[in-house]
C-alpha cells in the first residue's frame, strides 16, 4: 500500500509525459511537490494531486479573461494603413 503514495520521478515522468530531468527541475523549482531523499526525489502522491489541479485551476481561470482582439483591449479601432498599393505596370494586349 506504501508504495502507491510516494512516486518516484520515473513514474511521475511516465504519468505526464515528459523527461525524468523535467521532473526533478520542476521539484527544484517547487513546482512540483517533492522531498529530495539522498541523491533521489521522491513525490507524495497526494501532494502531487493537489498541486496539479491548483495548477490547473489557476491555468484556466487566466485562460478565462484573455482575450486576442486588440479591439477588445483597447475599445479602439485598428489603425488603417496610410500608404497606397503600388502601382502595377500595364500589360500589353495580345
């Protein structure tokens, strides 16, 4: 039972598709919940489940007032171009 509530970084490398080394970075970071255990990390489980849906949570409520349109930003139209197309030469008839 013990070993299901602690992940090593290999297991949480295959879990979230990514690198080992991305892993244990994001732990030194503190991104990830980790305990560095002699020359190994080692992740609570449960730790870990938290923290991603905070992270999950804090993604999508920003992803939930951006916006693209600068129209939408600013509440001004686009500046239009002042310059004029160039003029093309005109072709022979044939």
């Amino acid at each position: 039972m013990l070993e299901h509530d602690i992940l090593t970084p290999q297991e949480i490398a295959k879990i979230l598709l990514c690198d080992e080394k991305t892993v244990e970075e994001a732990a030194r970071k503190g991104t990830l919940p980790g305990v560095k255990f002699g020359r190994g990390w080692v992740f609570p489980k449960a730790a870990l489940l938290e923290a991603l849906n905070s992270q999950a949570k804090e993604e999508a409520e920003s992803r939930k007032y951006r916006t693209t349109s600068p129209l939408a930003i600013t509440g001004k139209q686009p500046k239009q171009s002042k310059r004029n197309p160039p003029a093309l030469p005109e072709l022979p008839l044939t």
